[in-house]
C-alpha cells in the first residue's frame, strides 16, 4: 500500500502531528511494500497540487491538531477543495489523526463523528480516526516519556499497514484516559498555579509578543 499523508497543522515541519506522524509511518513501512508520501496544508498556495495528490491516492491519512475544539483553518480549505471529487469512482480510501493538548479524548469526539461523515460524502472507504490528547507537550517532552506513546503509534501504524484498517482496540487504548474521574478534578485544574505560568505560558506569550496584552478582552463591552 502506499499512503498518502496530509499534514494539516499550521506548524508544518515543526508540528507535534508530525513527530507522531513519523511514529505511525516507521511502523507501516516496516512491512515490505508498503510506502508514504507526505504533503504539508500550509504550503496554502499547492491546494491545487494536493487536491491532485488526494484523486491519485491508494490511501489517504489527514493528520491535524485540534485547537479549543476546532481543526485548523488549512485543514476546512482542504476538505472545501475536495468538493469537486465528491462521490468519483475510485476516490482512495480514507484515515484521520486528531490530536491535541487537552488530554481526554472526549474534546475530539465529535470530531471523529464529522470526520466519519466526511468520509462518506466524499465517497471513500473509511478507514478509522486515531485519537490522541496531550500531543501538544511531544516535541518538549524528554525520550523517557514519549518511548511508550511512540511504541504505541507505531504498532498502530504496521497493524493499519497489515489489514487497511485502524484497530479499534488500539485506538481506544492510545486514546486514553477518555474522560478523567470528577474527584481528581482538584488535583489536575493548575493552569492558576504561579509556577506553571511561568514555566510554559507566559514564556510561550513572551516569545509571541503577547505577554503585555494576556488580560485583554477585546470583544468585552
């Protein structure tokens, strides 16, 4: 098989979905014959170039990150590009990956459901949606704590090689936790605590230019 993979994060070659990417592909080419193809959907000016990559594909994965429970303006670009291969014999068949930061899967949820849907209308064989939380924290998080989430995306990616589908069981065991237990709601709510903002976020805001402007409420009356 060969899958064609659209990376539809803003970051492109600098994104968490495409460190997780590559884990899914390293376990999908280990079997002989099986081979990748990569495009990046903020290259905005190749629409053209991959609306033609996707009615030439064998199969398909579209990756993307998932930003307050909304996918990224290049990804709604692409699918509305994809309109004119609506219902086409021979469309390929089709695979998703939703990641984010929050880290229950129910925030992708319904997601998943649109992205099923999608599928349907476009006319593809649907194939599965790998869903993963806390996966903006991958690029900054040290080896020790990433080996077993990467084992585990690449076996997803040689069992999806093997047969063209997802493995639901894989996917609901990378999924998780699906929803965190209301009693440890005290324990995990820290996005006040003083250190944490220093340690991450304002120096995320720093580095952007908005640290000055962290209060502001420009739609407030």
């Amino acid at each position: 098989m060969k899958l064609t993979v659209f990376n539809g994060s803003p970051r492109g070659k600098e994104s968490s979905t495409k460190i997780l990417v590559e884990q899914l592909l390293a376990g999908f080419e280990s079997l002989e014959g099986n081979s990748s193809e990569l495009f990046y959907l903020n290259r905005v000016g190749e629409v053209e170039q991959f609306r033609q990559a996707f009615s030439e594909a064998e199969a398909v994965l579209l990756a993307f990150p998932l930003y307050t429970d909304a996918m990224p303006g290049i990804v709604k670009a692409f699918i509305e590009a994809l309109e004119p291969l609506c219902g086409r014999e021979g469309n390929p068949l089709i695979s998703f990956m939703v990641q984010s930061g929050f880290p229950e899967a129910t925030h992708s949820r319904h997601v998943e459901q649109y992205l099923e849907k999608l599928a349907d209308r476009l006319g593809c064989a649907y194939a599965g949606t790998i869903v993963k939380g806390n996966g903006g924290s991958v690029s900054v998080m040290p080896p020790q704590m990433t080996r077993g989430l990467f084992e585990a995306f690449r076996q997803v990616g040689e069992s999806f090689g093997r047969t063209g589908q997802f493995d639901r069981a894989m996917l609901a065991k990378l999924a998780r936790p699906e929803r965190y237990p209301r009693w440890l709601a005290p324990l995990i709510t820290v996005k006040d605590l003083p250190f944490i903002n220093l340690l991450y976020w304002d120096n995320e805001l720093r580095k952007t230019g908005g640290y000055k402007r962290r209060f502001a409420r420009p739609y407030a009356e």
